[in-house]
C-alpha cells in the first residue's frame, strides 16, 4: 500500500556559522557600510554550505536560506522535520505553512487584481499628488533620485518589461523568492506594477500625463508575497528580500506588504503583544535593515474600517517608516490602519497619498486611481529617494530623521494614531539644518511604556501620554 507523504514549508534554526567565508556583500554594499562606519558582523556571513548539504542528502527541500536568523526556509514531511529537529548543528524547527484551506489569501488576490481601482478621468493628478509633500519643487532643483538604489517587492510585477512608463534601464535585476512557479512578468498580478509607476512612472500628455516620486532611480524588483495562501512563510520570504537588498547595496527598500491573519489560525498574530517590532521575523528583519544602512519603507496596512483595525508586520518595525495613506485634502483614509505598535511607538510615522492615489496599470498604461497604503508607500519611498539623492552624504537614519521632522504633525503628532506624526514637506526636509546629536529612532527616545487595562480596552501609558490599542480586548 502506497501512502501519500503530505509536505509542509518549515524554517530551520541552525547553531552556528562554523566555516569561515567573506561576508555576503558587493562591492557597493561594502563601500557604502564603509561610508557610514557601518561594521560587518556575523549576520553578514553566510550560512553553513555544510548544513545545508547535510539536510538536501537527507530529502530536505531548501526554497531559500537567510544570513540574518542563520537558518533555511525548507520543505519537508513531518516525519522528517522529526529527524531534523534531532540533528546537533540544528536549534529549532517551526512550521511556516501547513495545507490548511486558503481563506486569506483568495481575498489577497482579489484585491492585487484591481478590487479598488479605477479610471482616472480626471487628467493629470500627478502633479497634486507629488504637491501634496512640496516635492515637485525638489524635482525642479535637480534632485530625482539619481544615485539612488532602491528595491521594490510585493506580489507581482505583470508586464512590468514592457510598460511604456518605465525605461527598462533602470531596473537592475528582478528576484522571485516564492515557490508559486509563475513566471516573473507573467503573474496575473498588477499591483507591484502599479506600487512602481508611482516610484519611477513617466507617460507623456497624450496618455493623460504621468509622473513618479523618483523617475532616476535605478531599483531592482523583488517578488516575495505568494498568491494562493497566506502563511508566515511569506514573512521569511520577506526577510530574503530584505537580505539580498543589504547584499546589494540598495539604499531604499518599498515593500506594499503586511502580515497579520493567516489561512491557519494558530498563526495569527496577537495584535496586542506581537506587533512588538521584535517578534515576526519579517519586523526583526527589518528593524536590522535599518540598521544597516537602508531605509525601510513599509505600508501600514489596510484594516482601519475592519475588524483587525491596527497595523501589521513589519510596519511595527523599530527604525523604518510605516506609512499610512491621506487623500488630496489631508485626511487619512477610513482603510488604513491605526498604530500603536504593541509596546507604544507611533505608528504609522507618516503618510503620503492613499485615497484616490494615481497609478500606471500594466494592461495598456491606462493611468487610473486607486486606495491603499499600498501606493503611498511607494511614494514616499520614491520622495525619500529624490531627498536622498539631494544630501548623498546623509546616512539612512539622518535621511529618516528629516523626512519625519518636516511632517507636518510632528510638533504634534496624532496621538490617535491614525497619521503619526503627518504628511513630510520634501523641500522643508531638505533645507532644514541638520539636527545635533543621535539621529531620530524608534526605541529609546521616550521612557519605557505601561499597558494597563481600563473598561475592555488596552490602554499604553508613556510619560503623561495615552495610546488605545484600537479595537483590543484583554484576553
């Protein structure tokens, strides 16, 4: 009798990095964590090609390995990962994606494949749309990104080859980390096109006029959400990308991505611990992003009319910028998601356009509009890269510190959490004097907070300031 062997994805821990190799970097990476004093460590080495042999003569399916967490993301049965987990140079086995029915991830296909656009018929709005954070008058000085490597990564990138709004010398290289099997510009999905246009896009007056946030950026695509389920193995992808970026020597990272309810349940995140900056793996990756020279620009999500309400990971990530989504008139989308993080940090830091946001979809570069942080995200990483390109000699952290110093909340940021500290002025980010001293982060700049709870809602107490968890119960 033959009996079907079921296979599930696992992430395996290994103990340490036993062979001595150089660390995982090009020369551009080097170079520039040689401008900013940026040391290499053990994260920067390679994981063991021994392990990993050793696992592959075993049946071990390896799908990708991260330098970071020192571990593979791997397929295999469950009486395998038994004998793994056994293994001496092995510390853990988890389980990142199971054969549970996908119930999340239909309706994230549903909304990569347009749920919320539709045709502009309104001309250009892309000169509103850039206004609305004063950078058309840093274009007009010269600065659009040129210099700058940023990285793209969200779901697909259909057609994005061969779109007339992207000069195709631009994009560097493209990396799939999932395990779909789509080809890369093929996949039915148009939303990390659509994310792009708004980075790099140019279409003359006789489409309707278009412009991106940073139409000279160079960039590199990267595809790490996978369409048919939703697991935390897509957060390990996630970590990948964030690495191979680091090895590459990108300087901004966009990823239109969050991670919250997943297709099994035992997985979901506690959104009033978890949201920590320092639980998922895909937050830790990207709090260690930034701090090796990148800045991190992450959608705050799109549950501020749901049940779920708050952010998602990795946007609770220390030292990045979690970006919400405001309309032409200022105000914050009913969609995207309120902060805190769990332990009391504001989020999102700032906002860009979200509501009505003005995008290239792939099928004929038809400009239309569409809702989610997903777009403002791209924007202000592409207004990022336009500032960046304005102060070459600024680190990622003084290029984060300016963009949030300059939003207009930031005297007074919402203390409700729904737009942080505001919507940044490119121009006032670039002119204002530097400010002395360690640049603004996340962690460390008030007094560590208290939770309490006070009538069914959890409430975070920093300093004479209160935050409600939104939409929290104590358990």
């Amino acid at each position: 009798m033959n009996f079907l062997l079921i296979l599930f994805v696992y992430f395996v821990s290994f103990l340490d990095k036993p062979e001595k190799t150089a660390p995982q970097l090009s020369p551009r990476a080097i170079e520039q964590r040689q401008k900013w004093n940026i040391p290499t460590d053990q994260m920067d080495y390679p994981v063991s090609p021994m392990y990993m042999d050793s696992l592959r003569r075993m049946g071990v399916k390896i799908y990708h390995k991260s330098r970071w967490f020192n571990g593979v993301t791997c397929e295999m049965n469950e009486t395998l990962a038994k004998k793994v987990g056994g293994l001496s140079f092995v510390t853990s086995v988890e389980m990142t994606r199971d054969d549970s029915p996908a119930i999340y991830g239909v309706q994230k296909r549903r909304m990569a494949n347009g749920e919320w656009l539709t045709a502009n018929s309104s001309g250009n709005w892309t000169d509103e749309q850039l206004a609305l954070y004063n950078l058309p008058k840093l274009h007009e000085a010269g600065f659009e990104g040129q210099g700058i490597l940023l990285a793209v990564c969200d779901g697909a990138f259909y057609n994005a080859n061969t779109m007339k709004c992207f000069r195709q010398s631009q994009e560097l290289g493209h990396f799939d980390f999932t395990d779909d099997g789509d080809s890369f510009y093929g996949s039915s999905g148009t939303h990390g096109s659509e994310c792009l246009s708004l980075i790099s896009g140019i279409l003359s007056d006789e489409y309707g006029g278009y412009y991106g946030a940073a139409t000279r950026s160079n960039y590199y695509l990267m595809r790490s959400e996978e369409m048919p389920k939703e697991s935390p193995k897509e957060m390990d992808n996630l970590v990948v990308a964030l690495e191979t970026a680091d090895s590459l020597g990108v300087n901004i990272f966009s990823a239109s991505l969050g991670y919250a309810k997943f297709d099994n349940d035992e997985w979901t995140l506690d959104k009033e611990n978890d949201l920590d900056g320092k639980t998922t793996r895909c937050s830790q990756a990207a709090t260690i992003a930034a701090r090796k020279g990148m800045l991190v620009c992450i959608a705050a999500g799109n549950e501020g009319n749901k049940d779920w309400r708050t952010i998602s990971a990795p946007a609770d990530a220390d030292s990045i910028l979690a970006v919400g989504a405001v309309g032409i008139d200022s105000v914050a989308g009913v969609f995207s998601s309120f902060g805190p993080s769990s332990d009391g940090r504001i989020k999102p830091e700032v906002c860009a356009i979200g509501v009505q946001a003005t995008v290239v979809q792939p099928v004929g570069d038809m400009i239309i509009t569409g809702n989610g942080t997903s777009f403002a995200t791209p924007l202000l990483a592409g207004m990022a890269a336009s500032l960046w390109s304005a102060l070459p000699d600024e680190n990622a952290m003084q290029i984060r510190e300016r963009i949030i110093r300059s939003a207009h909340r930031y005297e007074h940021p919402d203390r409700q959490n729904h737009i942080g500290y505001g919507i940044p002025d490119a121009w006032k980010a670039y002119t204002m004097k530097r400010t002395e001293g360690l640049p603004l982060t996340d962690d460390g700049v008030e007094e560590k907070p208290q939770k309490i709870l006070r009538d069914g809602q959890i409430i975070i107490l920093r300093g004479e300031s209160e935050y409600t968890v939104m939409g929290t119960k104590k358990r």
